[in-house]
C-alpha cells in the first residue's frame, strides 16, 4: 500500500506546493511502471555514484504529471533521470468530495549499485520507510 502526501486542492484550480487540504483517496502511481521509466545516468554508472532525488509533482484531475520541483538531491546528476521517469509515468488522481483533483505528490527516488546491476527505489511516501531495492530492467 502506499502513502502520498496530500496536497490537493479543487479541480480548477492549480494548488501551491506546499497546501495541504485533506482527500479521501490519495492518489496512486504504478511503482513498477514508474521503475521501468528510470535510467541510470552513465556518469553516475561508471563513476560508482549512488544517489537519492526527492521529485515533488503535480498530478492533474486525469492523473497526468503536469509540474515538477526537487524537494531534494544529493548529486545532482541523478535530477533529471528522476525527472522524466515523474513526468513520463501515468497516476489515478486524488478524490475529494467525490472528484477527482489535482495533487502535489512527492516521490523519493533511489539510485544505488549493486555490484554491477543498478538498483531503483521508488517508494512513493512522505514518510520515513523501509527501502525495497527495485531492479532496473534491461
């Protein structure tokens, strides 16, 4: 089950990052879907680096990813490889009063080395959990 923020607001309107507004769904995102869309920077592959991005997104009523901010980064080589599997990635909106809504989400995004084999984390959460390692197709 995953946990996303919910900073939400009515449907035509676009909220500021930070509003927090309760909903009673919070919006989804397919995590394997989302790892398949991120690529290891080759810099970052061949130079050994491991890195963590934290990609805040705004999520539109039809679940498309419409605007994006890096809440954090620990090398920012890893920014926009986060970036665009966020944007390129499909989500179910958040419901509030029985419609759908736009929505800031955060999404942390881990890229650790295994040996040879890169390994993504996609947790969708805003809160502290444990890391599940997902490997990166070929």
């Amino acid at each position: 089950m995953l946990y996303i923020s919910s900073h939400c607001v009515a449907l035509a309107q676009t909220p500021a990052p930070d509003k927090f507004i309760a909903v009673e769904k919070e919006p989804k995102v397919d995590l394997q879907q989302l790892a398949k869309r991120v690529i290891y920077p080759e810099l970052a592959l061949r130079g050994g680096l491991e890195g963590k991005v934290v990609v805040r997104v705004l999520i539109d009523q039809n679940g498309i990813p419409q605007k994006t901010m890096i809440d954090y980064s620990n090398n920012r080589i890893f920014d926009s490889s986060a970036i665009n599997a966020v944007m390129a990635t499909t989500y179910t909106p958040a419901i509030a009063q029985g419609k759908a809504i736009s929505c800031w989400i955060s999404i942390p995004v881990s890229f650790k080395l295994h040996g040879s084999e890169p390994l993504l984390n996609t947790n969708t959460t805003t809160e502290p959990k444990k890391e599940t390692p997902i490997p990166e197709p070929k």
